[in-house]
C-alpha cells in the first residue's frame, strides 16, 4: 500500500543516558511508552509510519507494536550501524516510493503541540508544492542554529555537538520535519552522495540537507506554538521537564 503522507521516525537509539533498561523508544514518558506518544501525535495526519530501530531492539519493539488496535500501517526497518540521523531517513527509502509526503520526527520529540502538526499540515497540503516544511524556535545558548543571510534563506547548519563556534541566541529545528515525495526520493540520495561525515561525531547527519536544498529551492519555516515543544527526551532531566508540561498542557 503506497501512502500519500509518510511519517519515518529514527529511533535506533539505546536509551543510555536515560538510564533505561528498555529501548529509548518504549521509556515511558507519563506513563505512555515515548513511540505511542509519537503515533498517538500524528494519527490524524499519517497514512503509513517507519520506524527506524536498532537490530538488537527489534523483537521488543515488534512485540510490543503488536499489541496496538492495528489501525496504522507501522514497518520496522532496523539500522544495522549508528552512521547517522540521514542513513536512518534514507532506509525507509523503498517503504516511501511513491509518497506525496515524507514527514520525519525523532522518537523522543513527545511534546510536540497538535496546532504545530496542524500547522506543518496545512504549509505542506496548500496549492503550491513545499519543498520542505519545519517548524523552529528562537532561542539562547542553543544547541543548533540555522544561519540566514539578508534574504532570510537558510546559508549553514551550525552544530554544538561538531565543535561549531555557535551564537548566544539563535534558531533551531525542534525535531520535525515535512518534504515533498519528490524531494525525499530524488534531492536526498543526490544530497548523500556528496555528505561529508561530522568531524566530531563522525555521522552523516540530516540537517545540512537543509541549506543544501535552500540554495535552490524554497524552504518554509515557521514558529513552533511553545518553547517546551522542542525538548527531546535524552536525559532524566529532560525526562521531568517534559513530563510536567504535558500534565500542565492536559
């Protein structure tokens, strides 16, 4: 079954610096496993969803997939290396043949507001075709930034985590993110081809795609509904803090 709208989420992750003893997908965040959060979130929206997990974390995440209503289309496809956000996206490459949409999400990006779905939803459902959509946040000592130039297009991806020098306050991405079915299939391989891995982590990263494709093709942003929306959950610090405002948001 093709689908128009597409959602890949990576989560090959481990869970270590959460202190887990489950894969990082299925810690619970209020009670509710992170990856049911995320189908819960985009249920509305989604025709099919990739799930990206780590070949060790497979069986437990199948099972327990398994015990949901089955009302979504939900593939596993396992990461076999930690090479990187971009790989991870890519494997669900053959599942999305055809798409008129690949949406993508981080597993622990659980505190996303439904007006900013809504919102990425309607920039990428309008007459005129979006190369890619992404909702951001303005903020201090951040952790990405999105440099621009005079006309507002995106110039750089600088990173925290590769030793970029980076601003006191700057614009971020918040884990989400929309491209055509076009783009997905034919701009992203073209892009992978040429990627240079991340000098310190040693990844191919997704998110130098995103000035890549602006130097020849529109990319819309727009601000997030709440600051709190951005906080992945990576840390038992980061745990709390989202697990208060999703009880203060009901």
């Amino acid at each position: 079954m093709r689908a128009s709208r597409l959602l890949v989420v990576p989560a090959a992750g481990i869970g270590s610096r959460l202190g887990a003893t489950v894969p990082k997908l299925l810690v619970p965040v209020a009670g509710v496993p992170m990856i049911d959060r995320i189908l819960d979130l985009y249920r509305a929206w989604i025709d099919r969803v990739v799930v990206v997990v780590n070949p060790a974390c497979t069986a437990d995440v199948s099972r327990h997939l398994n015990m949901r209503d089955g009302s979504m289309t939900i593939d596993l496809v396992e990461q076999a290396a930690p090479t990187g956000m971009l790989d991870a996206i890519l494997l669900a490459a053959p599942i999305a043949e055809g798409a008129a949409a690949v949406w993508v999400t981080w597993c622990d990006q659980v505190a996303v507001h439904p007006r900013t779905i809504a919102r990425l939803a309607d920039v990428m459902g309008g007459e005129r075709t979006v190369p890619l959509a992404m909702p951001t946040i303005r903020r201090a000592n951040p952790y990405i930034h999105f440099a621009r130039d005079e006309s507002g297009r995106i110039t750089r991806v600088l990173h925290r985590r590769e030793g970029d020098a980076m601003p006191a306050a700057g614009e971020s991405d918040m884990g989400l993110f929309a491209m055509s079915g076009r783009v997905f299939e034919d701009d992203l391989p073209r892009f992978a081809d040429d990627v240079e891995v991340g000098q310190a982590t040693g990844e191919r990263n997704f998110l130098p795609f995103i000035p890549w494709l602006a130097r020849t093709q529109s990319i819309v942003t727009f601000p997030c509904e709440d600051a709190m929306e951005a906080v992945g959950v990576n840390t038992p610090e980061e745990l709390k803090l989202v697990e208060e405002y999703l009880r203060r948001r009901g």
